[in-house]
C-alpha cells in the first residue's frame, strides 16, 4: 500500500472531510456523546451567556451550535463546504444564531475578538510543523487578552498500547467505512488510510496528524504568546498517561 506521511493539500482535506464523512457521523459521534462533550468545552473554558467564541474546524457543528443553544455568541470557521452546509442548516432547526465562515485556520480574519478558541476532536496537527504553529499564532491573534484556547488531542502514550496498523470499521447497512490507522514514530504523525464502500462505490482517502505530547504542545504555545498551559482528560478531569485524550487549555 502507498502509505503517504506528509500533510495534505487542501483538495485531500476537502475529499476527506466531505459526504462521506457526514454519512457516517452519528454512528462516530452520537448525540448524546456530543452534548456531554460541550459540557465538558464550557466547564473547561468557563464560558458564559454571550461569550465570543471560535471554533475552528467546526466541521458539520455538532460542537458549535450545541455552546450556542448553550447560550455562547459562536462563530464556526472550516475548510469543507459540504460540512459547512450541514452545520448551517442543523442551526437553522435548532433556531440558534451561528456565524459560519468557510476559511482556512492558518489565516484568520479576527483580532482580538474571541474569549476562546477552540480546535475539537483530533483538529490540530494536519500540517507541516511551520503551519501547524502558524494555526495557533492566528488562534492566539484572535482571542483577546486573557483568552483560551483548548486543544483536543490523542494522548500520545494511550497510542502506545495500539497495535500498529489498528483497522476500524464503521458500518450504515450495507456501507462501510475502514480505515487502516498507522503511526509512524519516525515523523511522529498518525497515518489514516481510509476506504470508503458507499452505494456500491469505493473511494480512497488519507489524512495524516503530527502526533504532538503535552511539552511539545506547551513550547510551541508559550512561543506563539500563551502565558501558561494546562492538561486535562476529555472531560475536564486530571489528565494521566494512561487516558485516550489529551485536551490542552492555554491562557493568553
Ligand atoms: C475531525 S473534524 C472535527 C470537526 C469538529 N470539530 C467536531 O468536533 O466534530 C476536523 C475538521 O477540520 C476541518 N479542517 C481541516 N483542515 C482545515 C483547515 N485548513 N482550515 C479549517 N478547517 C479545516 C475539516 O473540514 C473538519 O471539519
């Protein structure tokens, strides 16, 4: 197999990120395991009523438009028109106001503007190094004084219990989606080869995340001008080598 390891081109994103993805989501995502992630966003960000927050690489909103039903002032920004569309409309149903914005995290609009910043769900790290930092230079210009910005991330030490490949399989009725899941410890990104059998069609894509652990992650805040940086697990509790996620708040 072709195994490819550097980041993707914006064509590879939007392939991958598309109507496949969206066909399987709830099935990866269910609602239930969506509203407790967003109790878990606004305890570890202590958001308010009307807070100004962004979250990029909002996907189809299933984070955004819950922190708005919440009560927060959110705008979505995300590079997949097809999932752009369905977060627009599922706010629509929902009768929350969403600002959402099709764009590219690694050159933000704002300044200044937002009380957090949010990268959810395995959203940081599809770049090369230089970009990757560049994605919180722009989060960090974006918030104002004070500001957050959370992380979530695998926890690097969980993937070491990982066979490597680790196939995954999710199924709707007759459609498959496999995905063959490498993690290269010389570039220390994770490699996803995915196959998607929809409607009788198979289609191929990849998408691969710079895998970065918590002192990583912290210089590379600290140097894109966050004062300091804490861990946590994926629902706010202490974070330990041993937990799947690790989510990172930083404070400008
Ligand atoms: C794993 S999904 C997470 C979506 C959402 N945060 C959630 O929790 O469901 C990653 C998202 O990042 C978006 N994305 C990828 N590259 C991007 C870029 N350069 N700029 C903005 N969004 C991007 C994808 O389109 C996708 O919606």
């Amino acid at each position: 197999m072709d195994c490819k390891t550097n980041e993707l081109s914006i064509q590879e994103m939007e392939s991958y990120f598309s109507e496949d993805y969206l066909h399987f989501s709830d099935l990866v995502n269910p609602p239930e395991v969506s509203d407790r992630e967003m109790e878990a966003i606004w305890k570890l960000l202590s958001l308010g009523c009307g807070s100004p927050v962004l979250e990029l690489g909002c996907g189809y909103g299933r984070i955004a438009n819950r922190l708005a039903e919440k009560g927060a002032r959110v705008t979505g920004l995300d590079i997949s028109p097809s999932l752009l569309k369905k977060a627009a409309t599922d706010a629509a149903e929902r009768r929350v106001d969403v600002e959402y914005v099709h764009g590219d995290m690694r050159s933000l609009p704002w300044r200044e503007r937002f009380d957090a910043v949010i990268l959810w769900f395995t959203t940081f790290g599809y770049f090369d190094e230089a970009d990757n930092e560049r994605v919180l230079h722009e989060a960090a210009a974006s918030l104002r004084k004070g500001g957050r910005l959370l992380i979530d991330q695998i926890n690097r030490f969980h993937l070491l219990r990982e066979q490597s490949p680790t196939y995954d399989i999710v199924q709707r009725d007759n459609d498959l989606r496999i995905d063959i899941i490498n993690n290269d410890a010389l570039t220390d990104r994770r490699n996803n080869e995915r196959i998607v059998i929809r409607g009788g069609c198979v289609r191929r894509m990849h998408l691969s995340i710079r895998q970065y652990g918590f002192s990583e992650c912290s210089r590379m805040l600290r140097s894109a001008g966050f004062d300091s940086v804490e861990a946590y697990g994926q629902e706010g509790e202490e974070f330990t080598s041993y937990g799947p996620r690790l989510v990172v708040v930083a404070y400008k």
